[in-house]
C-alpha cells in the first residue's frame, strides 16, 4: 500500500525515485554482509518514512514492519536500511501497473464528464425557449 502511494506520486510529478529521495541515498557504502564486502547504494528507513510525510503521502512517520523486512538490506545484520536498487526495481514494477490504473482512471473521467456534459446541453436546449417565435 505505501509503495503503491509512493509509485503514484511519483508519476503524477513525473519523477524518479533517486531525485525524489535525493540526498538521503547514500551512495557507494561498504557493506559487509555474510563475510563479503560489497559497494551499494542505501537508504535508511527512518528517512523514507520521513521523506513520505514531508510530501504529504502518508500522514504519520510509523513504520511498517513488513514492508521493512522485504526491502531492508538483511533482516539480522542491516535492518534498518533499504538497498537502493531492489527499492528502485520495486517502485517501477509497482508503478507500471499503477500508470495503467491511472490511464483508466482518466478514461473513465473523461467519459463522465463527456456524458454529463450532454446531459447539461439537452437540458439547456430543452429549457431554452426561442423568443423570436413569441
């Protein structure tokens, strides 16, 4: 649900995840993890939930547990941050079958307005009454 609130604004202001986030990525930590050390780039949680208030997308800053332990770097040694690109990769699949719900969204709006629109000119041409005939 937050990622599905997350991939819609971010659509309707036509962004990408890096920009929005911006200076809260940190980029090229090293990470070790399970005796290798790797370069990443890397979010904290507290940030994401505090960048997704400032922006109006979700009212409270709490978190939530599972969506923390799906994207979190590795549950026992790195919970409380995001791994960048598995957060990325996430944010577009969810975005592109949101920018297909929003696409159907507009279609059906435009059709309600379309048919309440004819509703509103055979009204007015019905109570129109045409004075030169008087």
């Amino acid at each position: 649900m937050i990622l599905r609130q997350v991939a819609r604004f971010l659509l309707s202001e036509y962004l990408n995840p890096r920009e929005f986030f911006g200076k809260m990525i940190k980029t090229n930590v090293e990470v070790v993890s399970k005796g290798k050390t790797i370069r990443l780039d890397q979010l904290k949680i507290k940030d994401f939930y505090l960048k997704i208030k400032i922006a109006n997308i979700r009212k409270t800053l709490e978190e939530n547990q599972s969506l923390n332990d799906e994207l979190c770097l590795d549950q026992v040694s790195h919970p409380t941050v995001f791994n960048i690109k598995w957060f990325v990769r996430a944010l577009e699949d969810i975005a592109e079958v949101e920018l297909e719900r929003l696409v159907e969204e507009e279609r059906y709006r435009q059709a309600m307005l379309a048919e309440e629109g004819q509703k509103q000119e055979s009204e007015f041409s019905a109570t129109n009454v045409d004075y030169e005939d008087v």
